[in-house]
C-alpha cells in the first residue's frame, strides 16, 4: 500500500515524548512553538506519515519530534475541549453495541466538544451521516471547529437543537446517542426517529440517571436494555519490573443501550386460566412432619 503523503491543511499528531502530545493542523508558510523549539509546517508537508523533524533552532534546540496520522482515540484524547470527553474505550463500545458503521444515519444530542462526534463521523464515512445537536453554542463553536479540524465536515452537521421540545426533521435514523442530563425525557421523542431495530445510547456519569433512563425505556417498550461500565488499566512493561501503573481511570460513566421493537401481545402465551389455580396440601406431609 502506498504511503499516505502529508499535505497542507491536514491534521496530524504531533508526539515529543509519552507526555507532550498534539493535535495540529499543518498551514502552509506558519509554524508552531514549543518550548523544545520551533516546528516548520514547510518542512512537514509532503512528507509521509510517521516521519520524524527536528525542532530549530538546529543548534541550540534541534529535538526529535514523531508525526503521525491521527487516530479516532487521539481525536477525544487530545482535541480541544472544555467539556467532560467520552473516553477510546467508552466509545468503542457505543460503536460495537450500537451497530454503527459505514453508512449508519445517526441522531446525536449533546455534541460537547465533538469527541464522540468525530469517531462516529469517521466510522459512518462514506455513505453514512451524523446529525448532531446541543443547546450550548459554547459547545455547538467548539464542536464544530474540532469536526473541520478532523476533515469530517463532509459527514457530519453541528447545530443548535433541543431534542426535548424540537421537532427534528429525521426518521428511520440508525441509532439515537444521548450525551445530556436528563436523558429519560427524551425517550418518548425519539422513539419517531429510530428505525425498528434500531438502537439507543445514552451517556451517563451517574446510576440515578441510568435507573431513570432504564425506566423510561421500559415504559416506551424499548428491548435488549443493558447498561454497562467500563475500567481501563494500562501496564508498565520493563524488563524486570512489569506492573500496572499506579494512576488509572477509576469511572468514566455509565452506557445504557437499547433497541426499538414493534411488540405485539402473544395471543396464546398471555392467556389467562378461567379461574385461580391452586394447590391443595391438605394430607400432605409436610418437611418437619417427616419421620
């Protein structure tokens, strides 16, 4: 397979060390600083993915520096943001469990800084499409210049939207994603958007949120309802002293997912005996009658 050429105005990801990590989009003719040295974008653009530069001045600077292609993780770790972010893991499994791909339409409310946004975006590519939605413009701003810093305004669209009070102008949708305090009031609304079958994902940092969200999907015959949480421990490998590492993401927040169904009462299951049946234990011995 060929490689993948840097060109200007794409995003890359910058690396000095495991702790100085970012996320910067390459403008012809302009540089970015560092307290290691300036990097020249000039000198990035037309090489390949996972090159390496040096900082200049050559002399007195001269640091190695690694440039690779982002990944959908390296978008929510290292994007700008002032919002709580949905974690890599967390979001892996909001894509395995909702069945979101190539391809999918999907409704998102409560895009925050757009973490979530872009790897759905970039999962749904190229047929598919992400209509997200917040009521912050905070946030709606911030989203939105992440999702054009990611090349992915092809696929997905940011805007202002209630899902509580609006009527948004979509059905048959693929998945429904809630990212929002109060999520059980929007499960009767969005029922008219999914598609049977089709699946429901609600974020939450709390288990009264989940109880209350479980509830209300009950109510609105919502199936399959299983709520899940996520713990990532990462290890230290070295030669003779392998261990986890002592810091570690305890909780992240609590994913509920569900699917819409057409039910129907099972007219021979659900029938009810005429009269009240019972057991007659009249004469029998009982346990502690036994000899």
């Amino acid at each position: 397979m060929a490689e993948e050429i840097i060109k200007k105005n794409d995003l890359i990801y910058l690396i000095l060390d495991n702790r100085r990590k970012w996320l910067v989009t390459v403008e012809e003719g302009r540089e970015f600083q560092t307290h290691k040295g300036i990097i020249k974008f000039d000198e990035i653009i037309g090489k390949p993915f996972g090159s390496v530069i040096f900082s200049q001045p050559y002399e007195t600077q001269g640091y190695k520096f690694y440039v690779l292609k982002p990944l959908p993780s390296d978008y929510v770790i290292y994007m700008s943001r002032k919002t709580q972010i949905i974690y890599p893991e967390d979001a892996g499994l909001i894509l395995v469990y909702s069945g979101i791909g190539p391809g999918s339409k999907v409704i998102e409310a409560g895009c925050g800084s757009g973490a979530l946004t872009c790897i759905l975006g970039n999962y749904v590519r190229p047929n598919g499409y992400i209509f997200s939605y917040d009521i912050r413009e905070k946030s709606l701003k911030r989203a939105l210049s992440n999702v054009i810093k990611a090349n992915l305004k092809d696929f997905v669209s940011i805007q202002y939207g209630d899902i509580l009070i609006d009527d948004f102008e979509h059905a048959n949708v693929d998945s429904v994603v809630l990212d929002m305090p109060q999520p059980w009031k929007a499960i009767e609304r969005i029922k008219k958007y999914l598609k049977f079958s089709g699946t429901l994902v609600s974020f939450s940092p709390t288990i009264e949120q989940v109880k209350k969200t479980t509830f209300a999907l009950q109510e609105n015959e919502f199936y399959e309802i299983n709520t899940y949480e996520l713990i990532k421990r990462k290890f230290q490998v070295k030669e003779n002293a392998t261990h986890p590492e002592v810091r570690m993401i305890g909780h992240t927040g609590y994913i509920t997912f569900a699917r819409k169904i057409k039910d129907v009462r099972n007219p021979y299951r659900e029938k009810k005996p005429k009269q009240d049946e019972f057991v007659e234990l009249n004469g029998m011995p009982l346990r502690g009658d036994e000899k």
